[in-house]
C-alpha cells in the first residue's frame, strides 16, 4: 500500500513537472536537464563513497540555472524555480540551492517585484509545504520588512503562525513584524492569548516572544509586565538569560525599556557560558547601544568599570535620547535576536 501511494505521488510529480516544462523555453529545459544530471553524478559519487557528499559536482549548474532566472525580473521565476525545488529531494541540496540564491539575489536588479517572488517562492516550500526546513536568521537577514512581502507570503505567514503547535517556535513569530502584520485582527489575538499566558522569561518559548511582540503595541501596562517578567532571573537558564535577555528588551523601544536596562547597568551579576564570563551590565550596555543613536559602544568581556561609568554619565547627559530604526540595529544584535 506505502509503495503504491510512493508511486502514485512520484507519477504526479512527473505530470506536475512536465506541465510546467511545457512552458518553459529550449534553455530553461537545458538548464533544468543539466541540473538532474549533475544531482545524479552527485549520488552516484556518494553511493562510491560513503559519508561524503561533493557538492562542487552540482554547483557549476546550479549557479548557472540561478544566475539565468534573476538576470530578467520580467521572467516568471517562480515557474522555473519551483521547477528546480521540486528535483530537488534533500535538506543539504536546498541549502545550499538557498546559499547560492541569495547570493546571486544581492548582485541581481532591485527589482521589488523579484524579491517578492523569491520570499515567497521560500516561504511556500518551507512553512507552507514544508519540504524543507528555512534558514530563518539567514531569511530575516535578506528579507525583513514588509514590502519583501506580498499578500500571498502574507497569508502563508498568517496560517503558520496561527497553527504553530510547538512553544520553542517563539523566534517565528518576529514573522509579524517583519512582514507588518501587526493590524491583522487574528494576529492580534493571537499574541493577546499567549501574551497573557507569559510567566517567565525564555530563550525560545513562544509565550515569551509573544508577550515580547505584543509590547510593540506600546501598551505601557504590557511594557510593565514584560520588564517586571525580564526582572527575573529563570533558574534553569542562568547563562543564556544574561546574553539574551537585554537584547530581546532591545527590540521593545520604550523608555521605560531605557530605564530598566539603564538600572542593569549597576548590577553585578555574572555568570559562565561555554568558558567565557558575562556580565548582565556588560549586554544591557550592548543592547542600549543598539536601541539608542549616539550610546556608547563596549566591549562586553571587559570588567572594567569604566566603560560603564561612561554609559552612565551618557544617559544622564542625553534624557532626550533618540530610537535608532531597527533596521539599523548592528546585524550581530538582530542574529541574537532571531537564533
């Protein structure tokens, strides 16, 4: 019956393909054909070798096919890249299919219309179809802001938010700012319900990033229970809280935000992660460096008191502070966020 179902699913695939193939020029089909046949070199030369893949056997055409669908933005590059994601049958293979997209997508046109299509071309094999899994702080870092997002990618977002069943999906939900869905009533709710359920800080746990989310509302009594939640130090995440904790606060800009890690700054603790020693005033340091234009930047592994004195003396000196655009945030802040 498995075996049945298999080739009932192979032989549609192969409809499917060949429909699409039918629209598609003499060098699309070259360029789709070369790719197969590089793939089966690739296995062929794994059968040989066990517990070695030689991914410069596929490279050569996987680059040229990549290269050819983003030199014309007019190109209907979701038909023949989904051409290309439907051959391809493993996580590796996709990854780096994705590498080498968004690297050839940095030098192609600005072309809005391209990137869209690219993100959501992503997003439906990933979150929607799930064939494979998205590299989500690689994603967020060339596609973070609504207008890389259609209304298509949109709904595909929506639906996988609304349906996650897993609490240590919490980084997904920075989907909802990223793609500005903030105005959508579901959303809302949504981030009300888990929002409420938030009892304590975390690393990965969705209610956190919920309640984290929800904050951006500027709704001060949820700013208030997000600090006074912050304030706590979870027992079974001692080290991770000093790293994370400042930076998640980092991305709520409020003053009262300010203020709370601004009263970090004096406190003492540390504590040791993978061998080097962190100091809770070290990162919220760091994280005011990014949230606010002008603060003054530190080296987070230096106990010297001095440099935090010196952050000190600057929130005394410029209460008028100003927000720096998120966008603008040190990359290395916006990686901690989303990992």
């Amino acid at each position: 019956m498995r075996d049945s179902v298999k080739n009932l699913f192979c032989f549609i695939l192969f409809i499917y393909c060949l429909n699409l193939s039918a629209n598609m020029s003499n060098k699309e089909q070259q360029l789709i054909g070369d790719f197969q046949n590089s793939l089966k070199k690739m296995k062929e030369f794994s059968l040989n070798n066990p517990h070695t893949v030689n991914f410069e056997i596929v490279q050569p055409s996987l680059s040229k096919l990549i290269k050819y669908s983003l030199n014309d933005p007019k190109k209907s590059n979701d038909i023949f890249l989904q051409t290309v994601i439907n051959i391809i049958d493993s996580q590796t293979v996709f990854r780096l299919f994705y590498d080498k997209l968004i690297i050839e997508l940095k030098t192609a046109s600005n072309d809005k219309l391209l990137k869209q299509n690219i993100a959501y071309l992503l997003l439906k094999n990933t979150l929607e179809r799930k064939k494979f899994n998205l590299p989500l702080v690689s994603f967020f870092e060339n596609f973070y802001g609504e207008k890389f997002y259609s209304n298509n990618s949109k709904s595909i977002l929506k639906k996988f938010i609304l349906n996650m069943n897993s609490r240590t999906y919490g980084k997904f939900l920075f989907f909802i700012d990223a793609a500005n869905l903030y105005e959508d009533k579901d959303i809302y709710k949504y981030l009300e319900k888990y929002a409420t359920k938030c009892t304590q800080w975390s690393e990965t746990d969705r209610e956190w990033f919920a309640l984290l989310l929800f904050a951006k509302y500027k709704d001060e009594n949820i700013i208030r229970k997000l600090i006074t939640i912050a304030n706590v130090l979870p027992e079974s995440s001692r080290a991770s809280y000093v790293f994370f904790m400042p930076v998640h606060l980092s991305f709520v800009q409020s003053p009262l935000v300010v203020k709370y890690l601004t009263s970090c700054l004096k406190r003492k603790d540390q504590y040791r992660s993978s061998g080097d020693l962190g100091y809770l005033r070290n990162y919220s340091a760091r994280a005011l460096n990014a949230m606010l234009i002008g603060f003054p930047k530190i080296n987070v592994f230096s106990s010297n008191l001095d440099q935090i004195n010196k952050c000190l003396k600057w929130i005394n000196t410029y209460s008028d502070y100003e927000f720096r655009n998120f966008n603008d945030y040190p990359l290395e802040i916006k990686m901690w966020l989303w990992r």
